[in-house]
C-alpha cells in the first residue's frame, strides 16, 4: 500500500482584490522564501509560501513571519499528494 504524502505550506492570505501596499511590500520581502500564488474555487487569490514535510518545521516558519514581519492571519495548510 502506497502511503499518502502530506505537505504543508503556510497561507499567507486570499485576496479577491490587489494585495494591499503594505502586504506586498512584504510579499516581495519574501519573495526568496517560495511565495506561490493561486486562483482557488471562489475566485480569491491564494498566496502560500514553503513547502514543508514536517508540521512543526511549518508551525516553526508561520511563527517567525509572525514575529518577524507581524503578518495576521497566517496559517497552516495542508495537501495530500501535493
């Protein structure tokens, strides 16, 4: 039996509209971080950085862009298979 892979990423906001200045001025902080960005099922924009393995390497990620960027909202997701 094939086990399922997991991996997590930290959302780091949905935006049905431009980005705030000040949150993509961030944004392009991180830019050397991975952020990836998507069209989901209601039309918002999905912004997510990383791609982490491990939970608590993901739970350790959100909470320093927290700490150090004082971003709000910020949570975990995870996929299945990708």
């Amino acid at each position: 039996m094939v086990k399922n892979k997991i991996e997590f990423k930290i959302q780091l906001g949905e935006y049905k509209e431009e980005v705030p200045n000040d949150v993509a001025t961030i944004y392009l902080q991180l830019a050397d971080k991975g952020i990836n960005h998507e069209l989901n099922s209601k039309g918002l924009t999905v912004y997510t950085l990383g791609s982490f393995e491990d939970y608590v390497e993901a739970e350790f990620q959100k909470n320093e862009l927290i700490t150090q960027y004082k971003l709000k909202d910020v949570l975990i997701v995870a996929f299945e298979n990708g």
